[in-house]
C-alpha cells in the first residue's frame, strides 16, 4: 500500500509538472500572438473590449518585385528569404516601442502608440525604426540571389484607429479604421528605396526636430483624391545603423 501511495504521489507529480510546462508554452504562444498587455488580460480570463486610439502610427512596407522573384524561385526559397528577412526586421524593431501587427508574404506592418499609449512618440518611434529597417535592406543577402538587392518600399501614416482582439480559436489583434487603409495606401503609392509620409506624420515629426523630409508633391490616393505627401530622409541625430549593427553583433554571438 506504501509503495503503490508512493508511486501515486509520483505519478501526480510528473502529470503536474507536464501540465504546468505545457501552459507555459501555451502562454508564451499567447504572448507572441498578441500584445503582452492583452495576453494577460486573456490569461486572468478576462474579456478584452475593442478600444479606440486617438493618435497612432502606422507602417506598412513591401517588396518591389516580389511576384516576379518568387515565380522565378522556389518555394523553399522563397520561405528561406522571408525568414531570414523578417528575423532581421524583427530583431531591429525590438530596440523601438513598436508593436508587429501582422505579415503578409513579403508585406510587413508595424504600429506604435498601441494598445500602450506613448503620448506623440510613436511618430518619432516608426519615423526611426524605418530608418533602421531601410538601411538593414541595403546590405541584406538574398540567399539564393546574393548578387541581387531586395527594394523596399515604405509607407507610414498617423491617425485614429480602433484595434481589438478578432476570434477565439486563433485570436489575433487587429487595427480598423481609415487610418489603416491611408497607410497602406501611402506605401503602395510609394517608390522603391523611400519612405513616403503623410502631412499628419510630419505634423508630428516636427514637433520632436531633426527629422529631415522632403516635400514629394500631391499624390492621388484612392479613396482620398489629391493628397500632400513627403518622403522621409534621415534624422540628423540618430544613426539609423545603430540598430543593425546591434543586430549583426546578436546574431554574431548566437553563432
């Protein structure tokens, strides 16, 4: 009776440790879906109720040419490209207080000054990680192309959103509004190697200085007619390739 109480009590005990080591994981995949400070709403079982936002900023950016190099490679590839490329962007943006809302093949979209507000930051905060992500571009390999160099095309927009967690099987934390679409819109009317901006952006960004933009001129936007827009240059303070050598040098140490 001792001995099978015993083996019992172990048997507990592996079973509980199992269980515990699985909610872990189950709770850091939460936390990669989804902003740290919803997850935990999730977690304490809470419902998480949309939010408006009053002020964010919004980058989206994508690949010049991407369909005509993926028909010409192929899929492992073209997957090994975007891994190596988005592992590279996701490392440069964790030195910004920016949040990765979602990829798309080769788009990739970013946001700041949610669902933690940071007053007018988040301007300055996407206006520097795009920067750093532009020039991470310039000296990035394509693997199974070295001779060749991705174009990057940048557009960013500041405006009201509002954002909530949509599903329950996979949930996912997602931005409405027509800030949204004007963003998406500003990179696809964008050109290959620039960062095109909104005049609400640069409202912003001049409040903080530094910020070099160059006026681009009326642009028609769909949905929007004629628009005034600016393509961001540099920042004459911050070395945009701070970030990327903090990168390389990472990447360096976990080889």
């Amino acid at each position: 009776m001792e001995q099978y109480a015993n083996n019992l009590e172990g048997l507990v005990e592996e079973r509980t440790g199992q269980y515990l080591e699985e909610k872990r994981r189950a709770e850091d995949l939460l936390d990669r879906l989804l902003p740290r400070s919803v997850s935990e709403q999730l977690k304490r079982g809470k419902e998480v109720q949309a939010e408006s936002f009053d002020s964010v900023t919004i980058y989206f950016s994508d690949i010049v040419g991407f369909t005509s190099l993926s028909a010409s490679s192929t899929p492992m590839e073209v997957v090994a490209l975007l891994n190596d490329l988005y592992t590279c962007f996701d490392a440069i943006i964790d030195n910004y207080d920016v949040y990765k809302v979602e990829t798309i093949g080769d788009a990739y979209m970013v946001v700041s000054g949610l669902p933690v507000r940071n007053g007018n930051r988040h301007a300055s905060e996407i206006a520097w990680m795009a920067l750093a992500l532009q020039e991470a571009v310039t000296t990035f390999k394509i693997p199974h192309r070295p001779g060749e160099q991705l174009k990057l095309r940048i557009g960013i927009h500041s405006g009201p959103v509002c954002a909530g967690v949509v599903g329950h099987k996979m949930p996912r934390f997602c931005l409405f509004g027509d800030a949204v679409n004007t963003a998406s819109r500003m990179e696809s009317s964008g050109q290959p190697f620039k960062i095109h901006i909104s005049w609400s952006t640069v409202n912003i960004l001049n409040t903080f200085g530094g910020f070099n933009v160059q006026l681009r001129g009326q642009v028609e936007l769909k949905g929007k007619g004629l628009v005034t827009t600016f393509w961001l240059l540099s920042h004459q303070y911050i070395d945009p390739q701070s970030a990327l050598k903090q990168y390389h040098h990472m990447n360096n140490l976990n080889k």
